[in-house]
C-alpha cells in the first residue's frame, strides 16, 4: 500500500471520529424548542389555591424541600405534611417521591413557596376513596388511636374510622391491644360532602373465608363417600361436618331408609357418621347417610381423593390410584 493511500485512510477515519463526536455533542445539547419549554415552566405563574407537583431534594426534622421544576423550591412545614399525630418526616417521606400539595403562599419570606400536602390530599383523596371504595380495594392501615366506639386510623391522609363491630370477624371486647397493630381493610363509607371515611377489616376477613371455602367446595365431588361428626340437629335434618370449616346438610329422608319424625330417633350430636355426597349447588353440600352402601370406598382426606367419581361413586381414575388413598 503506497504512503498516498494510506494517509488517505487515515484522514477517513479522523473525519469519521470528528463526526460521531459531533452527533454526540448535538445530542447532549437540549434544543431550543426544550429550553424554552423548561423557561416557561419555571416562570409560569403561580398562585395560593394551586395544586402542584415537586420532588423531594430535602429533609430535617421540621420540613420538606420539593424541587417543583420553578425558578424556586417549595417548602412544607411539619404541621402540613399529614393530619396523622404519628406521622414522622424521616420515616414517611423519602428522597426522590413526588408529592402534591397545595400553594398556601407564593413567598414563605425567604424567596420559596409555602404548600400543604394534607390540604391537598383532602381535595385529591376523596375522589380516590370513593374509586377504592366501588372496587373493594384492599388496604393495610395501621391503628392510631381508640375512641369511643371504635379505633382511628389514616388512609390517603385521610382520617378514618373503624367501628369496633367491623374490626373482626371475631368478637372484640378490648381495643386498646388494636393499637399499634397493622391490619387490612376496605372502604365501606367515602361521604366527601360529610368528611367521613369508614373501613372494615371484618369485610376482609369474611371475603377470604368465603374464597377459603369455595376453594374447598371445588375439590368435592358428587358420589364421594365420607365420614363427618354431627354438629346440629335441626327438625328437618342434621347438619354434619365432613372436612375442615365445611359442613352439609343431611336432609330428614336421607337419614335412613325408614320414615321417622325426628333425627334423633337415629343420630346424635357429636356422633360420628359416614354420609354420601349427593349435591352440591350454589355453595351448599347435601348429604345422605341412607345411600351409603356397606363396603363403599370411604374418603377420609378430600386433597387425597381420586380425581373424578361417577354418580354411584365409583372412581373413574385407575385401580392403582383409587386403592393408595382409600380405606374400605
């Protein structure tokens, strides 16, 4: 290759370089078009009422730094971040979260804004409730405070009450041990106009009984044969409990293959019987002790059952699997 050839190749790739670095720096450098956007916001015009938005570059034990995108920083005081006594800057505010507040004064008389973030979340956060509220949004609050009645806690910043009656499924009779405590609710009451915020934890825990149950009831099948303890006697039959949490009715004419007036004639509570599967319709398990025929393959775990059975109980999974889970 002669000298000629290889200085031109050399200058190729010098031009090559002086290019890219150029389409870099372009790149690098905001248009015109963006610094008069970033002007305009920073000097756009604001006034006491406005609700904004900022990001969090500061934090002491007394207020709050936003970087509102302006020709100055926002400042909230302690007294304006939340209406929740327990609230704390260090433990519930971070550096790099957006917040939205409320404009209280253009000027806090050292050159920034003065805002309040729990009077704009009054504004913002009942439009929101009430959304969480017809979707039965689950939360997880924490108990402030008893009061008469019921506990106080704070959800969106917003003060709630939870009655004592809707803490539980289970009886409360003592709420102070409630303080403190974290426990999931939903949104029963959003009145913006009246200002009130009810929850309930009891709804929560009704929902998940109720998914525990019907998750339990798809594993049943008719035609399966299983033991149960009589839990009640009623004038029309026997309520019998065959698997944990769940129980079906046996009907007076699926007691026995005789006519009687009463089920105690033939059962009593506590005792133990084996019942059939005969239905299972809208939530709700019928039993018959009378189909029970002697020898009939016996269920005592319903996770280990077969697969499917047939009207007549019988399982239609092979010998092998109906025989490892099975007593006779």
């Amino acid at each position: 290759m002669s000298t000629d050839q290889i200085m031109n190749e050399e200058n190729e790739k010098i031009l090559k370089q002086e290019e890219n670095q150029s389409e870099n720096v372009q790149e690098a450098i905001p248009s015109m078009d963006e610094f008069k956007d970033q002007l305009d916001h920073s000097f756009r015009k604001v006034h006491a009422g406005d609700i904004i938005k900022g990001t969090v570059i500061g934090l002491s034990d007394t207020e709050v730094a936003l970087d509102l995108g302006y020709y100055t920083d926002g400042i909230i005081k302690l007294e304006e971040l939340s209406n929740d006594p327990a609230f704390s800057i260090k433990a519930d505010i971070a550096l790099g979260e957006e917040i939205q507040a409320m404009v209280l004064s253009v000027d806090d008389g050292h050159g920034s804004i003065l805002l309040s973030k729990k009077r704009a979340d009054d504004i913002l956060s009942w439009d929101q409730l009430v959304e969480d509220m017809n979707q039965r949004k689950v939360h997880t609050v924490k108990i402030s405070q008893v009061v008469n009645g019921g506990v106080i806690t704070y959800l969106y910043g917003i003060r709630a009450f939870i009655p004592a009656s809707q803490l539980s499924i289970s009886y409360v009779e003592d709420l102070s041990p409630w303080v403190g405590k974290e426990i999931e609710v939903i949104i029963i009451t959003a009145s913006p106009e009246e200002k009130r915020l009810v929850l309930s934890g009891k709804e929560v825990e009704r929902d998940k009984e109720l998914q525990d149950r019907n998750s339990k009831i798809s594993k049943l099948q008719k035609g399966m044969i299983t033991t149960g303890t009589v839990e009640k006697i009623v004038p029309y039959g026997a309520f019998i409990k065959i698997f944990d949490g769940l129980s079906g009715l046996v009907h007076i004419s699926q007691i026995c293959g005789k006519r009687i007036k009463s089920p105690n004639e033939v059962i009593k509570e506590g005792e133990q019987v084996t019942v059939k599967i005969i239905d299972i319709k809208e939530g709700k398990i019928s039993l018959s002790m009378k189909e029970v025929e002697d020898q009939q393959d016996i269920i005592e775990d319903v996770e280990e059952a077969p697969s499917s059975y047939s009207s007549g109980g019988e399982a239609t999974t092979g010998l092998a699997d109906l025989l490892k889970n099975i007593r006779l």
